[in-house]
C-alpha cells in the first residue's frame, strides 16, 4: 500500500511541471551558426504566460533596434504585455503587430527596447522577460519565436548581428496527463491485487 502512495506522489509532482513550462531553442538563424543561440522558456501563471529570452553563452540579445517576435491566434495589443524586464531593468518599448525578419513572418513584434531604467549604453542583454495576459501556454507553445541577437555576450552589441528563431512544439495538457496519471494508478492497483493473490 505505501508504495501505490509513494507512485502517485510522484507521477503528481512530474506532471504539474510538464503541464505549466516550455522551452523552445533558438537554433535556426540567418547567420549560419550552428546550435542554439538562445532559447526561449514559456511559463504558465494566472492570467497569462511569462515569456522569458535567454541568450546562449557567447551570444545577447539586441535591445536598442532589436526585435523579441513571436506567434499566437489571440488578438494581443500593447496593453497585453506588461513586466517587460531587460536584466532586470524596465525599459521602454515598442509593439508591432504583423513582422517579417530574415525572411520570418510573425504575427508580433516587440521592438526597440530602450529608456525606462537601462543604463546608458545598455544596447544588448542576457536575458528578457515579459507577461503576456489573456493568452494559455498551449496557445503560445505551437507558435514560432524570433529574437535579434548579437554575436558576442555582455551589454555592447558586437558588430555581427543577426535573426534566430525556434518553432514550439505541442506538450500534453493537463487533461492528457491527468488521464495518463489515472491510467498508470490503475495498471498499479491492478499489478498489486495480482501480486497478493
């Protein structure tokens, strides 16, 4: 009995995580690197889903004339995204509906990340997150995202610049992995009743 416990203990705290995050690598670009230059974590809270850019060691991404592009079917304006945090800094910011980079076409841009509380000078960054409400992980996750980065780390953008983007893939929801739960409780009770017979 205490071990039929301990499973569904343990199938409940894997499935929430599979359920609530994803992440998407950046490793197609119009430069011609190979391998991943960043990649891009989505994170399902209330209200809405945290985007979150990461660049890849060697790499940043392009602030001041940069672009953070990405795909939903939800109709989004400027007031959906909110938290927009640059290293942690507040920029500015601009947004696009409808934008073609390298050759790319999604249905937003974020761009030119600038002002706010950025340091002068502060043209690239490590990391750039922001909440994006009245949207699901599932309704973003499918999607592609793009990101203007720059080849070199740090906060000085270097003089190669480029595009890279990834293309989501679909996770399980929590419905599906509910079941899938369910499913394996069950196969377990069976296994034991036939263990003690």
């Amino acid at each position: 009995m205490k071990r039929v416990h301990l499973f569904v203990i343990l199938l409940a705290a894997i499935a929430v995580p599979f359920a609530a995050a994803d992440t998407i690598q950046l490793n197609q670009n119009n430069l011609g690197i190979s391998g991943s230059v960043g990649s891009v974590t989505l994170t399902q809270q209330a209200g809405g889903v945290m985007v979150t850019y990461q660049a890849a060691a060697g790499y940043s991404l392009k602030t001041n004339g940069g672009d953070l592009l990405f795909d939903t079917n939800v109709a989004l304006n400027a007031g959906s995204i909110s938290n927009l945090k640059v290293d942690g800094y507040s920029p500015n910011f601009g947004f696009t509906v409808g934008a073609t980079r390298a050759g790319v076409t999604y249905n937003y841009d974020i761009t030119n990340l600038m002002k706010g509380t950025l340091p002068k000078g502060y043209v690239s960054a490590s990391t750039i997150s922001f909440f994006v409400s009245g949207v699901t992980l599932k309704q973003l996750e499918t999607g592609s995202f793009g990101v203007h980065f720059c080849v070199g780390g740090g906060t000085k953008c270097g003089p190669s610049t480029g595009f890279a983007h990834g293309q989501g893939s679909t996770v399980p929801e929590p419905g599906t992995l509910s079941l899938l739960g369910t499913g394996l409780v069950g196969l377990a009770g069976m296994m034991r009743r036939r263990y003690f017979a």
